[in-house]
C-alpha cells in the first residue's frame, strides 16, 4: 500500500510535534509517523519546569498537550515503524509493514535511545528517580543525595551540573581512572560535595514502592556488595542516535548523529533532522521544538517554491 503526503516526519517527540504544527499549519498535508507513544522523552520525564511560559508541568502533561497542538491543524498521526528512506526525487519512506508512503520532503524526529543499565529495578523506576538528564530533572533533588553512574565527560559533566542541587554526588565507575578530559577530573576533585566510588558496578536499584531508595553496587575485585543509599540516579554510559534505518543514506557524521545545516537539512535535498537525532550541543525540549520549528517551514518554501 502507497500513500502520500507532502511533508512526513518520523518521530513525535517535541521535535517532530513542533514541525508537525508548522508544516500543517502552512497548509502541507502532514502525516506523523512514530512506533510508540507521542512525546519521546517527555512522557519518561516527571516534571517539566524549563518549557518557557509554563513554572511546572509532568513531562505527560506536556506531551499531551503538544499533540493536541500537532494535530489540530490537520496533520495525521499513525503508527509506524521504518525500516528505510529511499532518495528518490519523491521520497519513499517504508515501513515494517510494507506500508509506502510518497512523499515531497521528510523530517527525522527520532531522537536517541539511552545506554541503560539493564539491572533489575531500573526501568520502573525511570521518572521516579532514575533519570537520563541532570538538566531535566537535577533541580528536583536539592538536598538529596543521588548517585551517577559512569566515568566519561558526559558523566562528569552530569555530577557537576547536580551540585547546584544535591547535597551530595556520588559518581560510580568501574575501573580506577577516568575516561573524561583532565580538566573535567580536576574539577570534581576540587568539588566536596563528590564522593567517587571506583571499582564498582550497579547491581540493583531500590526502591519504597513509590521512588528510589538507593543502589547496591559490586566491588569489582571482591565481589562484596553494598548498598548506596541516594534518592536519583543518573545512569549515563552513553547514548545514541535512533538512526538504523538510515543507514547507507550518508547523512550521519563519525558519532551516528545527523549532520545537517542551520535549515536542519542534510546534503540530500528534501531529507532533515530534527531534536536529538541531530550533532547539536544541547539536546532539550526546547531546542528540539527550534528545530522542527525551522526544518518544516524551510520544507514549506522548498515544496511551495516560494
């Protein structure tokens, strides 16, 4: 079966949802294509105070609100998952199902998928204190202790961004040394409110039944176990683009992310990214909402020619 649409866009986080309300509402028929709920991230966010105009809303909340917005100019929401974008002068973006769908110009929302622990007690907890983003969630700790596991720049990065917060950073790592920059480990050095932790791994996550009551770590050598107990914790061993399906179409840089232009468009006429699928600095609701903002109203002039 093949359909087509003016404008498709992979991907209904606050990226695409954004592109979505600015493509339809430029009068391109718009279609929204995702493989689970509307939001992305936002719907594994607890509480959202950084959205500007709004002092604090749930993640959910704001999702919801946001697909309301994204489809009440017309733009069609469906389930689906790709599985390959063809270049072709008319693009064809094909789905899982065999499902075709033709179209002028496509926007890739997907964003990326975090590196997760995978040990019991992680994923029921993520929005009730485990959380892949100190600069969402970091302010929803002041006072507390929490605990960040990993021992790259991001992770460092992260346990210094949570002491404006915390009233103390535990930074959990596997070997005995750093992987971040010298001038990153200087600065945790320096900072009291971190404690790090070397030569353990994460085994568990605890919790009261409501939110996270702590972690119990390994000793790597010994294999003796203890219990930390934190009320956040911030795996961060990495993260990345959700990108398979564009393999072979040579729009990714070294790292996997989406190389585009100050349009969001890639070297291939007619293909853009959009929020965290894109090589950006700072990946927030915000910026992502700037970027299908910008990428759907260049489609519009590119497919109107005006």
């Amino acid at each position: 079966m093949e359909r087509y649409y003016d404008l498709v866009i992979i991907g209904a986080g606050p990226a695409g949802m954004s592109a979505a309300i600015y493509g339809s509402r430029a009068g391109l028929s718009t279609l929204i294509l995702e493989m689970g709920a509307p939001g992305g991230k936002l719907i594994k966010t607890n509480e959202i105070s950084n959205w500007p105009g709004v002092r604090s809303t749930s993640g959910a909340a704001l999702a919801s609100e946001m697909f309301s917005h994204a489809t009440s100019f017309g733009a069609v929401y469906e389930y689906g998952e790709v599985v390959r974008i063809e270049n072709c002068e008319m693009k064809k973006v094909i789905c899982a199902d065999e499902t075709v769908y033709t179209c002028k110009a496509v926007i890739i929302a997907t964003g990326t998928t975090e590196r997760m622990l995978h040990i019991p007690g992680e994923e029921e907890n993520v929005g009730r204190g485990v959380s892949y983003c100190a600069v969402c969630d970091g302010a929803f700790f002041r006072e507390r202790d929490v605990c960040v596991i990993g021992g790259g720049n991001a992770a460092l990065e992260e346990a210094l961004y949570l002491t404006q917060f915390a009233r103390k950073v535990n930074i959990v790592i596997r070997r005995d040394v750093f992987r971040a920059e010298d001038h990153v480990q200087k600065q945790i050095e320096s900072n009291e409110k971190i404690a790090v932790i070397r030569r353990h791994v994460p085994v568990r996550i605890l919790d009261d039944g409501t939110k996270v009551s702590g972690i119990v770590l390994r000793d790597v050598d010994s294999g003796s176990e203890q219990t930390l107990e934190v009320s956040g914790i911030f795996p961060y061993i990495g993260q990345d683009p959700a990108v398979r399906f564009l393999q072979g179409l040579d729009v990714l840089d070294e790292k996997g992310y989406m190389a585009v232009d100050a349009n969001c468009e890639t070297k291939l006429k007619g293909i853009y990214g959009a929020g965290d699928v894109i090589a950006k600095p700072l990946r927030q609701v915000v910026t992502a909402a700037n970027d299908g903002a910008i990428a759907a109203q260049h489609a519009f002039h590119e497919i109107r020619g005006i």
